[in-house]
C-alpha cells in the first residue's frame, strides 16, 4: 500500500494508527535500551569483571547513537521515516543475535559488538520516531504525545529488568558464591559458560519479534510525514540562516546529552549503587525497575498537568528542581533508603525528554531532520556520565561521585527550561 504524505493542513486527520505503531516503537526501544541495567550485573559475573569494563554495556550502547545519528538522519532523508523505522528493526535483529551468541561463548568484546548494532538499530528509529511524533500534531502539545510515547517505553523498562532477573539472574548470588569459592579452572569456567548462554535464546527470540514487527509495520499504512511542511520555521524566522542560526537547539544537543546522562545513572547505575551499600545481587538487579515505575508515575502526571495546567518548559525547569532535590536525598541517607531517592530521580526525569526534543526543534522546518539527528546524537550522554561515575567512584565516595556527577546536569537543564529554549528564537 501506498504511504499518504501528511502536510501541516493534514494533522486534522486521523493519527490513532500512527500513535499506535510509534508506540509499539517506543515498548520495543524502553524494553532494549533497559535491560542495560540488569546486564552490567550479568556481565560482571558471566566475564568476572570490575565495575569499569562492566559499565562498556551502557557505554557500548549509547556511543552508537553519536556515531550513527547523523548518518541514521541522511539514511532517513533516502528511505522516508516508514522504511528507515523498518530498517532500524532489522538492524536490532541483527545485533541481538550477535550478543546472544557471542554472550554465549563468553567473548566480551564480541557481546559489546552486539549491543552497539542493537544501538545502531536503535539512533534509526529514535531519530525518526521522536519528530514524527513531536510534529503529528500541533508542536504545543507535542510533550503530551511524547509522554504518551513514554509510558509505552517506560512499561516497557518495568517488564524487562523483571523478566530479564526471572530468566537469567535467579538464584545468582548463590550461583556467584560457589563460583568465587572455585578455584580457576575448567570446572568454573564450565560453570561461568553455562550461566552466560542464559541469555542466548531470549536474545533470538527477541530478534524474531522484532522482525515480526518490521514487516508488520512495512505492510501498514503508516503515513510518511514531511517535517518541513509540519513544523515551520516561520516563528523564529531563520529560513536562510542554516542550522547554526538556531541558538536552542544547539543548547537543547547538549540539554539533552545531560538528561540522558543522568536518566542512565538513574535507571541503570542504580544497580551498581545499591550495590555499594552490600545489598543482594538478586535483589539489586531490580532496582532498574523501580526507577521505571517512578518514571511512568511521572509521565501520568506529565498528561495530565501539560500544556492543562503548565507549559512544557516550566514543568522541564520545576522536574530539574526535583532532581536536584532527590540527589540530595540519596546523598544524605543510607541503605535502601538512599536506592528510593535515586529511583524517585525517574520522576523528577520522566518529562525531561518529552519537553527538551520539542523545544529544541520548534521552528526549524527543512532542517528538523538534522536537528533531530543532532539531538539523538547528544544520547552519547547515556556513554559517558555513568563513565564518569564508575571511574570517580574508585577514588571518593560511591555516593559522593553520584551527586557530584548529575547535579551539574540537573542545574543545566532547569537553565534550559527557564531561559536557554528561548536563545535566539527571537531574532528576525
């Protein structure tokens, strides 16, 4: 079937499928982008290592999204958004395959090959799904949809930790004491082989569906979209001016990359933190779950105050508040505790993503492609604060480098929605 091109005049029309499908996108992209939490636990015990090189998962991962943002938004300008969606699936197919087979064999480098596929797959569609959705509709209530986006992605992030800790992690920590009792060997390394492969059989199982869903969607009638007739640079009236005549959204890439930054050391670092306090393996290898709940949590919220109550950019600047505010928390207490104030940061986070993308791209029209890309770049944050973390951690205080590394980011992007979205957005 023919694909239908929506223009700005066309918004009036249904978007019930669209919304549909985009939110399958975003379950298929929470489920994979939040099983890096319980997998920088798996690793740690599945290749015996330290925290640095168990923390390459997210690093693996989110580097992918600045290598091949900008490439995923030329391929996206060749291929429409429907096939360059299409194509992002079987791109993560590939790599899912690739890390279960290489987790199975137990070759580190391997697996991390795998990851970054899958996060290639992934820069495809999150730069193609997050302007579709920002500009299917009137570019105000863009956070709403985005949100509503959200929630799919964040259950999605609940599931997967929670299935993910029943199928691999059961049982691990007694599993990780008979190991570490063994002395090295064939007999333990037999034993540390076993527990890897685990993972081999959901992982093909996962790159199936996703297939499944690629040709579902090749065969739907998903309407392309033409970003420059939806979101029109009129309002800020820099037609001519190119990309570098837009001032927020330049402040907006790197908005984002902190957001980023401190939405994975909330959600996947948090294992690792509760961790420093001695608590069960098991046990932790959940906790990614619950930032997740609080971030869905924030995202009912979000729906239900924005744009009703309060604009997009004021709620961006009262959720940094609130992160600034649960860091302290966490800082201050001890124990689990400390764990619930760094998992309450997924509500303080939830509507930081649905209100920096739409800011940041208002108003550039032919150019909205390229600056989403740009934007999916600054993803890269989700590689490099957790690197900062776990390296700072190995001289100071665990919670001590946590706070020290996302207030900063949280002060950025409360300037962010307060004044940086509106930097030249002005000018004639």
């Amino acid at each position: 079937m023919s694909s239908t091109t929506l223009t700005a005049d066309a918004s009036r029309t249904s978007t019930l499928l669209p919304m549909v499908i985009i939110g399958v996108l975003f379950f298929v992209m929470g489920f994979f982008t939040w099983l890096n939490g319980p997998l920088i636990s798996f690793v740690k015990v599945a290749f015996t290592l330290d925290d640095i090189n168990a923390f390459l998962v997210p690093f693996a991962f989110y580097v992918s999204y600045f290598v091949l943002a900008l490439p995923a938004g030329a391929v996206l300008k060749r291929t429409g958004m429907k096939k360059g969606m299409v194509l992002g699936l079987f791109i993560m197919a590939i790599g899912a395959v690739l890390f279960g087979e290489f987790a199975r064999i137990r070759i580190y480098p391997g697996a991390l090959t795998g990851l970054f596929v899958i996060g290639a797959g992934l820069s495809l569609l999150q730069t193609a799904a997050n302007p579709y959705i920002s500009i299917l509709g009137p570019i105000e209530s863009a956070a709403w949809r985005i949100a509503l986006m959200g929630i799919c992605n964040k259950v999605a992030g609940f599931v997967a930790p929670l299935a993910f800790g029943a199928l691999v992690m059961k049982g691990i920590d007694t599993f990780l004491g008979k190991v570490t009792a063994m002395p090295m060997g064939p007999e333990r390394d037999a034993m540390l082989t076993d527990f890897a492969a685990h993972v081999f059989w959901p992982y093909v199982i996962l790159a199936g569906l996703l297939m499944l869903i690629a040709v579902w969607i090749l065969l739907s009638s998903l309407p392309e979209i033409k970003p420059s007739g939806a979101n029109s640079e009129n309002s800020i009236g820099h037609a001519k001016g190119g990309i570098f005549s837009f001032p927020h959204l330049w402040l907006g890439v790197l908005c984002l990359f902190l957001y980023v930054g401190v939405e994975v050391m909330a959600g996947d670092a948090i294992n690792t933190y509760g961790q420093g306090f001695g608590l069960p393996l098991q046990v932790t290898s959940h906790f990614t779950a619950f930032t997740m709940a609080a971030m869905l949590v924030g995202y009912l919220v979000g729906l239900a105050v924005i744009p009703r109550f309060i604009s997009q950019q004021s709620y961006l600047a009262v959720s940094a508040v609130m992160g600034v505010l649960f860091a302290i928390g966490a800082y201050v207490t001890h124990g689990y505790t400390s764990v619930a104030f760094v998992a309450a940061l997924g509500f303080a986070n939830a509507m930081m993503w649905p209100a920096i993308f739409p800011l940041a791209i208002k108003g550039l029209g032919s150019h909205t492609e390229l600056g989403s890309a740009l934007l999916i770049m600054g993803i890269v944050g989700g590689a490099l604060l957790p690197q900062a973390f776990v390296h700072l951690k190995q001289y100071i205080d665990f919670q001590l480098a946590f706070v020290i590394v996302i207030v900063p980011c949280y002060l950025y992007i409360l300037y962010y929605g307060v004044r940086g979205h509106n930097v030249g957005t002005h000018a004639g």
